[in-house]
C-alpha cells in the first residue's frame, strides 16, 4: 500500500515538473527563486485575509444580538416600619400613630 502511495506521488510531481518545463522551458535559478516567492505571498496574503475576515465575521454577528434596554429605576415606595427608638422618641414628643 505504501509503495502505491510512493509511485503515485512520484508520478504526480514528475507530471507536474514536466508541465511545467513545456511551459516555461527550464528555469534557472532566479526564475525560481522568483516564482517561489510569488507564491509564498500570496498564500501569506490569502492566509491574512482569511483570519481578519473569520475576526470580521465574528465581531459583526455578536454586533447584530440584541442589546438590553436599560430603563431609569423609579423610587421604591418602602413602608417605614417604627423600631423600638422611634416609639420612645414619639412618646416622648407626644405623638401617636
């Protein structure tokens, strides 16, 4: 099996080079050099925009949740409970409840 997988890869990379040598005759070295780094930019160009646009992406779905309207919280109306300072202060003024 492994030796299948060794041919086939032979094969592909022969036809591939040979392809390659019909159409651009056989480059010297700073014809490669040069096509070398035309592709590595534009595999670290196509490797950027795919991470900014999945950050983009991301950001403009979590923009698009609903946001929580806040609302000004109005005064509770507490009943005053009378503790045992308040009884003795209005007994002492005189009130009565």
């Amino acid at each position: 099996m492994k030796e299948k997988i060794k041919c086939f890869l032979i094969f592909a990379w022969d036809e591939i080079t040979y392809g390659l040598r019909c159409a651009l005759g056989k480059p010297s070295r700073m014809k490669r050099f040069i096509v070398i780094s035309i592709l590595g930019i534009l595999f670290c160009i196509g490797y950027f925009y795919s991470i900014i646009s999945s950050i983009y992406n991301t950001g403009k779905q979590d923009a698009k949740k609903e946001f929580l309207e806040f609302m000004h919280i109005e005064g509770l109306k507490l009943q005053q409970k009378q503790d045992s300072v308040d009884i003795i202060r209005n007994y002492e003024l005189g009130i009565r409840n």
